[in-house]
C-alpha cells in the first residue's frame, strides 16, 4: 500500500484515497512524503505519534 504522511499535521493518508476533504493542501510540499513502506509507516504511529486520517481510510462514496 502506498501512503502519503503529512509531516506538519502528524497525519498518515492512505494515497488512493486522500483528497481534498484530509486538509492537507495547507501543508507546504516540502513536509510532505510518500512511502510504500509499512515499516516505516508504523513506527511513525508508535515512536513518533502520528494518527491515521479518519478522512481516506476507504473510498469517498457520491451522494446519488
């Protein structure tokens, strides 16, 4: 899986599905990052506090 980390808001997003609506845009580009790396990913969650975007955990369904 392909994550993108938010390194100002501490945030991990899911890269498929982060969008608009995770409030990332603010972030300058030069604190933000893609990885692959699960490993990675999950020491962030532990030694270094970063939280999931409850935003793009899953696909954003259309109001039809």
């Amino acid at each position: 899986m392909d994550y993108f980390i938010d390194h100002v808001q501490k945030k991990i997003h899911r890269k498929l599905y982060a969008g608009d609506r995770c409030g990332f845009l603010k972030t300058p580009v030069e604190q933000r990052e893609f990885t692959a790396s699960s490993s990675y990913v999950n020491s962030l969650r532990g030694e270094q506090r970063y939280s999931e975007c409850p935003h793009c955990q899953s696909p954003p369904f259309l109001n039809t």
